[in-house]
C-alpha cells in the first residue's frame, strides 16, 4: 500500500502542495485529474522523492520511499525519463541489469504491438512513439505502483484507445495505476477512481462506481467540484461585446 | 574493459567519445612538458657559450651556474592542469547530459542503486585527475632525476637538493605568483 500523510511543498514561499493525504491500495487504476498548476507533478515527484518535501511522508507498506524500495514504484513523465541516444534494446539491458523484476516478455509484446523499431534510437522516434515508449518502461519496470504524469499528450485518439486496452489487458491485480491525464472521457471507463487536485489541496476522491451509482459521469463531477459555470464564457464574451459597443 | 567503461560513463555517451580527447590532451600534456628541456639546454648553452674550452673539455667560470630545478620547470606542467579543471567542468556536463532530449535524470535518480548516478558523473573525471597527479608526479621525478644526473656536478646551483620547496610554487602558478 502506498501511503501519503500530510504531504506539504512550497515552491518559493508558495504553497505547491497542503495536507496531502492519500492512499493507494494495490490493484487500484486512480485517475489524478486537476487544472494546470494544481500540484499534480509535484505530487508524483514528491513520491518519487524526485523534489524535496517540507513536510509529511510517503511510505511504501509502511517503510519510507527509499533507494531500497523505489524499484517497487516506476514513472512514466511526459518530460519523459528514457536515455533519448540508446536504442529500445539497450534500455531493456539496462533495466534488466538494474531492476529484477523487469518484466522482459511484457516488453516484448509492447514494443512489437506499438510496432516501434527496436534498432533505432529513441531520439529519431515520433513524439507520439516516445510516449509510448516511455509508458511500456513505467509498464515493464517490474513495479507495482505506476506512476504516469499525462503519459498521452501528443498521442492520437486511436493510439490512446490502444493503450487504455492494451493496460486493461495486461495489468496484474497488483498492479496500481496513478495516471494524471487531462482526458477525463477517455479513461473514465478505465479508472476505477478518481481524486481531484486543486491548489495544491485534494478536493475529490471518489470511486468510478460510486459516480455510476448516482447516475453522475466523471466530467460532471469535476464541474461540481471546481463549481464550474457554464454561463462564464458567454458573460465574459458579453462583457466584451459591451466595451466594444461603448 | 569497454563495457566496464560504458558503465562508468552516463547512459548514451560512448567511451571513445571521450576517451579519445582525454588521451590527446594527456599525450599533448606530457608533450608540452618537455617545454622544460626547452629551458635546460637554453640554460647549459648559455653557460656554455660563457666557458672556455681547451682540448674538448670546458672550464665554467667560478660564477657559472645553472638555473634551479624549480626555475627551470616552470610552468610545464600546466597542461595537466588545464585538464584536471577540465574535469571539474566534464564532471558537471555529466550531470547536465540527463536533462538533455529528456529527463533522464528522473530515472538515474530512481535507481536502486543509490550510487549509480554518481558513479557515472564522476568517475572519468576522478580517474583522469588522478591518472593527471600521477603523470605530475612521474614526470617530475624523471626530469629532476635527469637533471641532477645530466647536470655536471660544479653547476649544480647550491640548495639543488631541495628543489622541491620551490617546485610546489611553479606547479600551480596561479596560487604562487
């Protein structure tokens, strides 16, 4: 179980991070959802120990997220983490030799469904090929917390949808997902929670079931809880109109 | 030796991409340190030139005497450490290579060996910077051998035995002058 108590970080002064406190049980698919800047990578990073943190603690089955045990949580960024001049054979020799559980035939079967070519180095690859690549190493890392800060940005509609199936198809019970993607529609069907982030603070957690129960989608109830409003536009534009004509 | 050399290296850099400026720059080092052979014949042929000679053997003048080891030295050991500074910098551009065409660094720091990322920084740097001293040191030893053995013995200027005092002073020219 990965857990997150009272997580605090500033960035300058600025709270990036308040009170964060959650958990992730192993099996969950979580959705991480929250406008730009509301702490999403931060919060990833924070668990990874990738930035220091003022206050709080991560522990992974009760023990603190260290070298030891990091092995067990894998991340998959779209400032993307792959070594761009090695080719998709010489990262799985590299992960082989520094993570056991690498899981080699996954890989295997990843890189040949993505048909990415496996001789050539990842920096020739499309933007599209170097998201996918860097979800099957978070994928075949051997970990069973997988982090995934918008794995997808760049990828086409149908690439997505391959890869919605194809984790669907391939994950362990064991397996837990943290995704943050701005796609809500796409992977509500996928999720089976979501938390949302906002200034830093988590405003909604829920289970996709419970949503489905009370007949809510995803998108509806991250409009409830940002209290979005739908006139805002419209009024906006009127008001300008108004200038405008005056 | 090449895989083990891969491995002391960031994750992309090929050894012969930096082993081969590595090795001119010693080779062009210890070339340049010959600079004090340079200043030893000038030295002798200046003493020389002040000599009488009679039946192919030269008298010195009681005042003829040559420069100290120290002196002469100079700064001919400054390639090396040119190339130990060299390091300082190849050491940080290791650091920096992971944030290039991605954030490598994000995965290096995740690794279960706590170690590695530091392993890959600085291990060439250290390594040549002590493969540096130790050319330092070899070299010095050679030359002042040579010098105290080519010298003839009534050149010698007095205190010659204790030219490493000096010597020290030379070798980093921008602490000592």
């Amino acid at each position: 179980m990965l857990e997150i108590k009272n997580l605090e970080k500033r960035y300058h002064g600025v709270r990036a991070l308040e009170g964060i406190s959650l958990t992730l049980r192993p099996g969950e698919i979580v959705g991480l959802f929250g406008e730009n800047g509301a702490g999403k990578t931060t919060l990833m990073k924070s668990i990874l120990g990738l930035t220091s943190i003022h206050s709080g603690e991560v522990t992974l089955d009760g023990v603190p997220v260290t070298n030891k045990n990091i092995a067990r949580i894998s991340f998959a960024t779209c400032e993307h983490s792959f070594f761009p001049s090695l080719t998709p054979e010489d990262h799985k020799e590299f992960y082989q030799a520094h993570f056991p559980a690498f899981k080699s035939r996954r890989f295997d079967a990843l890189t040949e469904f993505f048909e990415l070519p496996l001789n050539r180095k990842v920096k020739t690859y499309s933007s599209g090929q170097k998201n996918q690549f860097e979800v099957i190493l978070a994928l075949c890392q051997g970990a069973d917390y997988i982090l995934m800060d918008e794995p997808f940005a760049g990828n086409d509609i149908f690439n997505r949808e391959d890869f919605y199936k194809v984790l669907s198809g391939i994950l362990e019970p064991t397996e837990t997902i943290l995704l943050s993607t701005h796609l809500l529609e796409e992977i509500e069907d996928f999720i089976g929670r979501a938390i949302l982030l906002r200034k830093g603070k988590i405003t909604g957690d829920i289970e996709t079931m419970t949503l489905m129960e009370e007949g809510k989608s995803l998108v509806s109830y991250v409009k409830e809880i940002y209290q979005y409003q739908p006139d805002r536009v419209s009024k906006s534009l009127s008001a300008l109109a108004g200038e405008d004509q005056q | 030796m090449k895989r083990k050399l891969k491995d002391l290296l960031p994750v992309g850099i090929r050894p012969q991409e930096e082993v081969k400026p590595i090795l001119i720059g010693l080779i062009g080092s210890a070339l340049f340190s010959q600079s004090f052979w340079f200043s030893y014949f000038e030295n002798y042929n200046r003493i020389i030139q002040m000599s009488e000679r009679q039946n192919q053997v030269y008298y010195y003048g009681q005042s003829a005497v040559m420069n100290s080891f120290a002196e002469l030295f100079g700064h001919c050991m400054i390639g090396f450490l040119l190339i130990a500074v060299s390091m300082l910098v190849l050491a940080v551009f290791h650091y920096l290579y992971h944030y290039q065409g991605s954030k490598s660094i994000y995965r290096m720091k995740c690794l279960p060996d706590r170690w590695e990322l530091l392993r890959r920084c600085l291990s060439i740097p250290v390594l040549v910077l002590l493969l540096c001293v130790l050319l330092v040191l070899v070299l010095t030893l050679l030359y002042y051998g040579i010098y105290l053995l080519a010298t003839p013995r009534e050149l010698l200027p007095p205190g010659s035995e204790h030219p490493l005092q000096n010597l020290f002073k030379n070798l980093l020219p921008f602490l000592g002058h």
